[in-house]
C-alpha cells in the first residue's frame, strides 16, 4: 500500500520528467500487454468523485490546420465564406445541444446555447469583420478573433471565466473545420470500455463521445470548473484533472483512477488490483444499499424511535412539481408559493384562474394535505403591475399581509379561490409575515367574510379548512401565546426568521457564517411558539431551510414539531433521518 | 433613465450562463442596458461584453437602463438578478 506522501514526490517527478517517469517499483507480470511495463502513479484534483478500474485510452484531437493563405484575398468573398461558415456552425451547435439535452441533461446542455450566443455575439462578430477589413483570410480572421477574445478572458484572473476561453477554442476550431470542408467533428471511433486521458477536452468533444464507454476522465490540466468536470459531475463518472502531462506510451495501460484519493495507478500490483476491486464493490454496494434503503421507506409513517410522529411534506412552487413530490413519498404540500400565477401574468389573475390552478394542485394531492401560504410579494419579489413603490430596505418593507391587508379585495379574490379549492380535497390556507394577533384577527375576518359570499352563491368549499400562520418574524414567535388563540396551526418560516432574528441580511455572503453559527436563538424561538400552539392543541411545522438539515431532524422531534416540509431532493434523506432519531 | 445596484451573491460569480441569459432577457427591451461593475462598462445586451467584466461574487453590478421601456427593464432585470445571481437554490 502506498502513502499519500509517496505519491506526492512522485508527482513531482513525473511533472519535472514525465518522459523518464517510471517508477521502478513492483513489477506487473500478470497481464501480457503490461508486462513489460513498470508501476507507475499521478496525482490530481478528483472533481468528480468514484472508482475506476479499466484501460488508458489516449484521446487524440484532429489537427485543424488554416489553409495556407498564400492566395490572393478579396475581403467582400471572405466575407461571405466566414457568413456561410457561422450558419453552418449554428446549425451545428444546434444539433449538439438537442444531443447533449437527450444524453446528459438540461443544465449541461446550456453549455451549447452559450455557445451559439457567442457565435452571435456582436463582439465577436465585430472582431472577425474587422480581422477580415484589414486582409485577412476568414481562417486568419478566425485566429485572430480567438487570440483578442481567450486573451480578454484569461486576463480577468477569474478561474470559471478563465475556463470560457475553451469555449472560444471550441467555436474557432468548429469554423475552422467547416472553412476546411469538413462536416462535422467525428466521434472519437474506440471500442470497449476505458479510461479517457486527454490534455483537455472541450464540451464539443465530450458530448460526442460515446458515455457509456467511459470508465473515468483524465485530463493533463483543467480545473473544477472546466466542461470535463462540470459534465463528469453531471454523468456521475469520476474524473480527476491537472495530473500534468502523462506519456502516450502508456497507452492501452491497466489503471486504477481513484478520484475520492485524487490518484491514478498506471500498471498496479495485483495486491493493489484485487483490494481496489473490493473497495469499488463496497463502495459501490453501499450506494445502491442507501438508495433503495431510502426508496424502500416511502410511505412508511415517519416516527422516531420514540414515538414521534413528525410528518414528511414538500415545499412546491408550481403544480408540475406535484409529481415529483408525491414519487418521493410527501406526506403533503407543507408550502405552495401561490405567487407563481401573479408572477407569470401580465395582469392580476382572475379568482377563476386562481381557483383552477389550485383545484389542481389540491386534488393531484388525492386528499394529502396542501397548505396554501397567501400572496407573499413585496418590494424584494416585484410584480410590475402591482405597482409597488422602491424600497430602500425591502425586506422590511410593504409585503406579504401588509400588502394584503391594504389592498383587501386582493387578498379576497384569492381567499375565496382558496376555499373553492378546499372543496376538491384536503387543503389549509396560510397567512406570511405576521407580527401581531391583531393582523390575524383582521385576516380572519376577511376570511370568514370570504366563507359568508360563498354560502350565499351557494359556491361548495370545506367548512373546516385549517387557518393558519407563518412564524417568520421575531414577533410573531415572542407573540406566539397570543397569537396561537387564533390559528389551528403555525409554519415556521427559518429564512427570514433568522434573518430578522439575527438581523444579518441572507444575501449578504459576508454573513454567511454568522448566519450558520448561530442557529440557537432561531431555535429557542422555534421551541416557544411549538409550546405556544400545542398548549392550544393546534400542530406546527417548520418550511424553511432549516427544516432540511439533518443536525437539527433530532432537536426538532424533541420541541415535538409535528411537521417538516422541504424541497422535493431532500425528501427522503429527512425521512430517513427521522426514522432513525431518539 | 432608471438605476439599480444588485450584489452578487452567487459562489461563481457572473459566470456565463447568467450573463447569457441577462444578455437574453435585457434584449427583449428597447432600452438601453449598461452594466457596471469594477470600474468597467458593459453593454449589457452582450454575452462577451458582459462576461470582460469579470464580476465575481461580492460585485456590485451598477444598471442603468434608459428608453422607453426602462420601467419594465428595470424591474425584469432586478428580478432576474435576484433568481439568477443572489446564490441561493
């Protein structure tokens, strides 16, 4: 076994000499291809995590060289060649992004569509026309727009921007080729499973290449930040980058990438071999194990060792996300951001297209609870036409109720599209950014008023639909006693009650780790306005943030919070989390 | 003439996939869309010109948006900063 100083030094030697770089330690003699070669080790950064064990495959870039440009040039033709080109380009990127979209996923994909917008840039655009206004051939121009535009980029001294010259690289290379003649790049054409080891890859390269085949991902420089990492990351395929230049010759080699430890064994002893096996099938068991230990405790009721029953619910922001929340085994919508039909209008919705879209949402849920939490707008969330006025300090602003209570047949078109939707399954309807009793009772009043019109016109909705509020202010939890006589239920809302709490602003980076240090005064507000409601036999959740941290599921169950509600992902990890507390 | 200051609160900055989309978004107006940040100007209509500015996490991004439609602009853009820039999932 080998010790993490060993491979340094060895680094070190293979970055000074990587030609003579052979380590002379065990020899291989099991395998007749490695027979003749010697162990040999690299260090890198693993920016994908996992195990590899297979063949180097070297990755080998076709040359694109530029037509010589000894013949005479007219720039009007060059022109219209270099415009040709750029169509073609497109059309390419277009196809790589409707590829990368079917093979690797959305987010990676946009990696294609920020292509074809600097392909379309002005800028760029304006380089090449000028290249080409003072002579140069459309390969020339090319060249000369690439060097102006990854020289600007690498000078920002930013390492993700510094990793966009690639993409410049990628663009260029692609206009080269179609100057040339050729088509379109061609799919790096290996066969079996490997090790992929290149200087670096761009993201052209790399979602052509055949994923399945791919074992694991090493580049000679990169960073975490560049397209190889970002696409092994999203493939899940370990990789590790920055190993300094590795010797062709080990070409076709047995290697051992371990992207956890940040190493790569070319030629490793079968001791080495057989324990990097066993410690891939256990890593690799123990994943499977936790995912379908986790799967298989859907819809298991979610009680602590204890006793506790702390239900499971989801955070949604539209209805599409119903689905998903109800595969993972949400016991219930514990917030649904009602804002999402306002905030996608030009106009104030309808109680008609309120209703529907709640309906929705609420008989989806086959008759799980759906807590639906009321308009929260404000100067920091603005809807052009609610016409709101700049605000110097917005989160301590006109929002949320306050808006609400002063713009009541607002606020009423969407209670009683609410308690319409009450009808269609098991619904609840929450109040944000409460600081007193009195707001509630006003709140209250609205409501029932909402329940009298709807009696009247003889509309159907659930008479015993639950009313409540979100904890978010420091007020609202020091109130708690007062404000629990007129609620069923309170939702705490972490964000901004540590916000307010703390009174650190959550945008500002600066305060992040004041912010993750001091949890316990959130908490002890937590504790008081659980005591608070249970006293008055209401439940209490809890939706924001904190409600997903798993250091904090056993404290929870200890105030006796009844529910939590999260983000779809994190779903099952809190529900395996509450299985095991005290 | 409309002016707002958005800090970045981002881990990775004004990357280029949000600087494509700002360049999407500030193009659908009229308007003109400068953005300042480090001491340089950008045309905030423009991936390349968007992206020199360098503006990493911590930057102020000064917009000043001026046309006809500048109301809109200011806040579409306001919002895109705060769903696309502010660092939080």
């Amino acid at each position: 076994m080998k010790h993490a100083g060993d491979l340094t030094q060895e680094f070190h030697f293979y970055n000074q000499d990587f030609a003579d770089g052979i380590n002379f330690r065990e020899r291989h003699g099991e395998h007749m291809d490695v027979m003749s070669k010697q162990r040999a080790a690299f260090r890198g950064a693993g920016v994908s995590g996992g195990k590899a064990c297979g063949t180097l495959k070297f990755f080998r870039k076709p040359t694109v060289r530029p037509a010589p440009s000894s013949r005479p040039v007219h720039p009007a033709a060059e022109l219209t060649r270099l415009r040709q080109a750029m169509e073609t380009a497109r059309e390419q990127i277009a196809e790589l992004h409707r590829r990368a979209l079917a093979d690797i996923g959305k987010n990676e994909a946009e990696i294609f569509e920020i292509h074809a917008m600097l392909l379309e840039d002005e800028d760029f655009a304006e380089t090449l026309t000028n290249e080409i206004a003072a002579g140069k051939c459309a390969e020339d121009a090319v060249e000369g727009a690439v060097q102006v535009w990854s020289r600007m980029l690498r000078e920002l001294n930013d390492p993700y921007l510094s990793a966009r010259a690639a993409d410049i690289r990628d663009i260029a290379d692609r206009l080269l080729r179609i100057l040339a003649g050729e088509t379109q790049e061609s799919a790096a054409a290996y066969t079996g499973s490997f090790i992929l080891v290149a200087e670096d890859l761009t993201p052209s390269e790399t979602v052509l290449l055949d994923k399945s085949r791919i074992l694991g991902f090493v580049t000679f420089g990169g960073s975490s930040n560049s397209h190889t990492s970002i696409l092994a990351r999203a493939m899940g395929i370990p990789a590790l980058v920055g190993v300094g230049k590795i010797d062709e010759e080990l070409d076709s080699q047995l290697a051992l990438l371990d992207a956890d430890a940040g190493t790569l064994t070319v030629c490793p002893g079968e001791a080495e071999l057989e324990a990097f096996r066993q410690a891939q099938e256990r890593q690799d068991a123990q994943a499977r194990e936790q995912e379908k230990s986790r799967r298989a405790l859907i819809g298991r009721p979610s009680v602590t060792l204890g006793g506790h029953r702390m239900l499971i619910y989801a955070n949604i922001g539209e209805g599409a996300e119903v689905a998903h929340a109800l595969a993972d085994g949400a016991d219930g919508i514990g917030l649904l951001r009602s804002e999402f039909l306002y905030l996608s209008l030009n106009d104030y919705p309808s109680e008609e297209q309120l209703f529907e879209a709640y309906r929705q949402i609420v008989s989806d849920m086959q008759g799980k609870k759906v807590v639906i939490r009321t308009l929260d707008i404000g100067a920091d969330k603005q809807i052009p036409y609610f016409d709101l006025p700049h605000e110097e300090n917005p989160a301590l602003g006109f929002r949320a109720v306050r808006i609400c209570l002063a713009r009541e047949p607002l606020f009423k078109t969407q209670l009683r599209a609410i308690l319409r939707a009450s009808a269609f399954g098991n619904a609840a309807v929450m109040i944000p950014m409460i600081v007193s009793a009195e707001e509630v009772r006003r709140c209250r009043r609205l409501f029932d008023e909402c329940k009298a019109e709807l009696i009247c016109e003889g509309v159907d909705f659930d008479a015993r639909m639950e009313f409540g509020i979100m904890v978010e202010t420091p007020a609202a939890a020091v109130m708690s006693d007062e404000i629990s006589a007129e609620v069923d239920f309170f939702s705490v809302g972490t964000n901004d009650l540590a916000q307010y709490t703390l009174a650190a602003d959550r945008q500002n980076p600066m305060l992040a780790e004041l912010c993750e240090r001091n949890t316990e005064p959130v908490l002890r507000l937590i504790e008081r306005a659980a005591k608070a409601i249970h006293g008055r036999g209401g439940w209490i959740g809890i939706c924001g943030e904190l409600a997903a941290d798993l250091r904090l599921t056993q404290r929870f169950a200890d105030m006796g919070i009844d529910e939590l509600s999260v983000s779809v992902p994190n779903l099952l990890a809190v529900r395996e989390q509450v299985l095991r507390c005290k | 003439m409309k002016q707002f200051t958005y800090l970045i609160g981002d881990e990775n900055g004004m990357h280029a996939r949000p600087a494509g989309k700002l360049a999407t978004y500030a193009k659908r107006f009229v308007s003109d869309v400068s953005v300042s940040a480090n001491g340089k100007k950008a045309d905030g209509k423009r991936l390349l010109s968007l992206m020199s500015l360098g503006a990493a996490k911590g930057a102020a991004l000064e917009f000043t948006i001026t046309g006809e439609d500048e109301e809109q602009a200011c806040q579409t853009l306001r919002q895109f900063c705060e769903e696309n820039l502010c660092g939080e999932e």
